[in-house]
C-alpha cells in the first residue's frame, strides 16, 4: 500500500519540464509577471529562446517581454501542464 501512494505521490506530483511556443495573439507584449497572474497556475519558465532574428536565450524574470513565437522552457506539475499550454501555445516536440 505505502508503495501506491508513493508512486501516485510521484505521478502527480514531480515537476516536469516541457516546451511552449507562443502562438496566442493576446499573449503578444505582456510581461512573464502579468502572464503569471492572469493564468493562476504554479510554474517556472526555465529559459525563453527569442523569436527574433538574434534567436538567443534569456533566463527570464517577471519583467521580461513575451512575443509571438518565443519558445519557453516550463517546469510544473503534471496537473498543470495543459492548462499551461492552452494559455501560451502549442507543446514542442523537444525538451531539455
């Protein structure tokens, strides 16, 4: 029984990590912060690769610009993952 728990502790528990491009219009120039309290779900955005030309990586904070196209490494708990990517996009195929 201790072992059940502790898997189902572990399945719905553990932070995973996943990739989001931007591709909702209405996600275009807000803030990271304002995105956070609009969505009111628990998650970390690891890194944003820009869309832009330059196509760098930025370790974001709550000030941080959002456009169309940014990838965005997340990390969250598996229950909030697809609340997550309905807000900001489309899942990459790709993660870290």
């Amino acid at each position: 029984m201790l072992f059940i728990c502790l898997y189902w502790y572990l399945q719905h528990n553990h932070e995973r990590k996943f990739a989001v491009v931007i591709e909702h219009d209405s996600i275009e120039g807000l803030t990271l912060g304002k995105v956070e309290e609009l969505i009111s779900r628990r998650f970390v955005v690891r890194e944003i690769r820009l869309a832009d030309s330059s196509n760098c990586i930025v370790h974001p904070d709550d000030d941080t610009v959002l456009h169309h196209g940014d990838h965005l490494l997340i990390q969250a708990r598996p229950h909030e993952i697809e609340p997550i990517i309905a807000f900001l996009g489309q899942r990459e195929n790709t993660t870290k």
